[in-house]
C-alpha cells in the first residue's frame, strides 16, 4: 500500500506501507476513483502518521 502526497493515483508516492497494517485515518476525502479487483469508490483516507492519502479501496474495516 502506498500513501500519495494528494488523493490521485499518479502523484507522488510519500510512504509504503507494509500489507496487512493498522492505520489511523485522520480524515476523508473524495479524490480520483480508483478501481481495484471490481470494486471502485473515490474515498481516500489521510493518514498524518505516514503524511499521506491511500485509496479506500485499499482500507478494510473489521466488523465488529
């Protein structure tokens, strides 16, 4: 998972992260839409601990 420095698929990547991780999303945002293995939304997600955005997408939530 990479975080970017805005809410694109294509800008600069600022961090890596290793899959699976916890993260702490400090707020959401809509962005570009982003497609991945059929499922798509334009939620990104700001991580300030990793000083980026990373697609929804790529964010699960555990019920609870």
């Amino acid at each position: 998972m990479s975080t970017r420095q805005q809410t694109t698929a294509t800008c600069t990547r600022v961090a890596t992260l290793p899959g699976p991780a916890t993260v702490r999303v400090r707020c959401q945002v809509h962005g570009q839409p982003v497609t991945y293995d059929g499922d798509g939304n334009d939620a990104w997600s700001y991580l300030s601990a990793h000083g980026g955005h990373i697609s929804n997408i790529f964010i699960d939530v555990p019920d609870t």
